[in-house]
C-alpha cells in the first residue's frame, strides 16, 4: 500500500473505533474502505474483524460507569454473545468464498437499512419485553443477542445497530447505559470470532495492524466524547460509505 492507502486505513479504523462506541455500525467504514482499495471481500472481513477488537474493547472501557449495576444482565448475555459469535465465525469459514462474496452485498444493504430505519424501530417497539425484577433478561432478549452474534461473528457491519435495537427495544433502561450493554457484547463478538478466524482464515496483518491503532483511539474517543456528536450527522457518514462500498461490490 502507499502512503496515503496507509493512512486512509488508519483513518478508518480511527472512524469505525469512534462510530462503533457511539452507534454501532463502524464496520461500514473500516470494511468498506477495504473493499474500495482493493481487498477481497472475505479477507477484507477477516482482518477488519480483527483490527476491531482492542477498538471495542476501548469503547467497552469508555463506558464503563454505565455499566454499574448491570451484572446480571451482562451474566446471560454474554454467554449468548459467545455461542452466537462463534457459530457466525465458523460458518464464515465453512461456507465457500464465493457463497460471501454473492450475499455480502445484501448485508450491506441491510445493514445500510437498519442505520436509517433504527430511530423509528426503537420508538415503535420500546419497551415491549422487560427483564425480571432480578435483572434477568427476558427469554426473547437472549435468544435475540445470540441470533445478532451469530450474524455478527460472520460479517459484523452493523452488530451494534441490531444489538442496540433489540436492547433499546425490549428492555426499559437508560439508552446511554444500554450503549454500554452493547460494546461489551460486541466485544465480546468479535474477540471471540477473531479466536477462530485465527486459526482458520487467510489474513493481512498490515490491514489488522492499521485497523487496531486507529480503531483504538476512536474507541476512546468515542466512549468519552461520543454523547456530543449529532446521531444524524454520523448516520448520513455512514450511509455515504456504505454506498459506495455497494458501488464497488457491484462493479463488474
């Protein structure tokens, strides 16, 4: 890669570290930016899935007076988030290349429809489902982090849209709190998809290495100074990228 090629990487790593502690959808600018410059598909996965996880685990740490109080609950999530993550994972390195490489448009496409569509999803389902008055989460939360684990330890663009759906969604609880709930399971997904992905994936290390400076600075940036950046603002950041990774995938 050349200079700036190296720089764009770090560049996006910093911009998904930051978005995945706010939003949750950083993947689609770290995974995107892959593509753009060249990398295929699965490998472009494989190596942002690991150049994410001490970004995660920044933005875990940023947030982590939000998770005061939320033993229980992290108590049968988190086992769900590491079934969930590793079935994703081993599927990702079951199937064929070109089985990705056919639906990877499609989830980004979806993933592009869950960052615009998540605001009025969260209003419209607020609240549905609580937890017990012990703080276990009800049995449709668990089951549904283990599904968004699944899907986010075989592609991850957007993991932290969906968890922070459903959490938003079916628990009653403080949304900055609940955020924090998120980057502990994403996390948790990714580190434990990078575990497989480890010993059974092709990988570019100067790709992973680019994607964790950057991604952990914009994890720390993010869990700090996340609460003043306008959501709208970082949703149309989002978009933007995301559609253009869609025009370079679809390129013949």
């Amino acid at each position: 890669m050349s200079s700036l090629e190296l720089f764009l990487v770090v560049l996006a790593g910093f911009g998904a570290g930051t978005v995945n502690a706010i939003v949750g959808s950083g993947t689609l600018i770290s995974f995107p930016t892959l593509v753009l410059l060249g990398y295929p598909p699965l490998l472009a996965n494989v190596s942002n899935n690991l150049g994410l996880v001490p970004g995660s685990l920044a933005g875990a740490v940023g947030y982590r007076r939000e998770l005061k109080g939320q033993g229980t609950r992290l108590r049968w999530l988190v086992p769900a988030s590491l079934v969930g993550g590793s079935v994703g994972a081993l599927g990702l390195l079951v199937l064929p290349a070109a089985a990705f490489d056919a639906i990877v448009p499609v989830l980004v496409a979806l993933s592009l429809v869950l960052v615009v569509v998540q605001p009025r999803l969260r209003e419209r389902l607020a609240g549905r489902l609580v937890e017990d008055r012990d703080g276990r989460p009800s049995t449709g939360l668990i089951v549904g982090v283990a599904l968004a684990a699944c899907y986010g330890g075989y592609f991850g663009a957007a993991q932290g849209i969906l968890l922070i759906a459903l959490l938003g969604s079916l628990l009653t609880d403080d949304l900055q709190r609940l955020n924090g709930t998120k980057n502990v399971l994403a996390t948790v997904v990714n580190a434990v998809a990078a575990v497989v992905f480890l010993f059974g994936a092709d990988i570019d290390w100067t790709a992973v290495g680019l994607i964790a400076v950057g991604s952990t600075a914009g994890g720390f940036v993010g869990g700090r100074y996340g609460r003043l950046l306008p959501p709208t603002v970082l949703r149309a950041f989002i978009v933007v990228v995301g559609v253009a990774a869609l025009v370079r995938l679809l390129a013949p």
